[in-house]
C-alpha cells in the first residue's frame, strides 16, 4: 500500500478556518485513504473538522499532507489541489 507525502504552503488569505477546513474534510471522506495532516509538531485526521481547524493553519504556514491506503496517490493529487486553490475562495 503506497505511502506518499508532500509538503506545502497554505496560500489563502484565512487558512485552515472553519470554511477550508469542512472543504477539506469534505475531500478526504471520499478516498479509501488516510490522510493526515502535519504542521510542526502537530497532525490531525484531514477527515475531522475540529481537528483540523485546532492545527491553526494560518496564511503562510507550510503543512505536510500524508496519505495510506488504496487511494493514496488520487487523494494527495485533490487535497492538493484544494489547498492550492486556495480552497476555491474568493479573495
């Protein structure tokens, strides 16, 4: 089972707020995958809302996406993908 990771910079003006972060989430439900998120010494289940927004990601911050599973290379190409679009906001 592939075991990927990628690093990358939180771009949107709000960060991992209470919006992004149910987009997010929303995202990760969809995969037969585990996707985690890491910012410093900190990770949460990119599944969980809560969690998620208790990282505190702010503009700026960079956070490694890791994901397991049998759709571990399509869930880190889309969660990916959200996070560089700014998580589709208007800015």
């Amino acid at each position: 089972m592939p075991n990927l990771e990628k690093t990358l910079i939180i771009v949107n003006k709000l960060g991992l707020h209470a919006r992004a972060a149910t987009k997010l989430a929303q995202l990760s439900q969809q995969f037969d995958a585990q996707i985690s998120v890491y910012l410093g010494d900190k990770s949460a289940d990119a599944s969980s809302i809560m969690a998620l927004m208790l990282l505190a990601g702010g503009q700026g911050k960079s956070v490694t996406i890791k994901t397991q599973g049998n759709d571990a290379e399509i869930a880190l190409k889309n969660v990916c993908q959200l996070i560089n679009d700014k998580f589709d906001e208007d800015e």
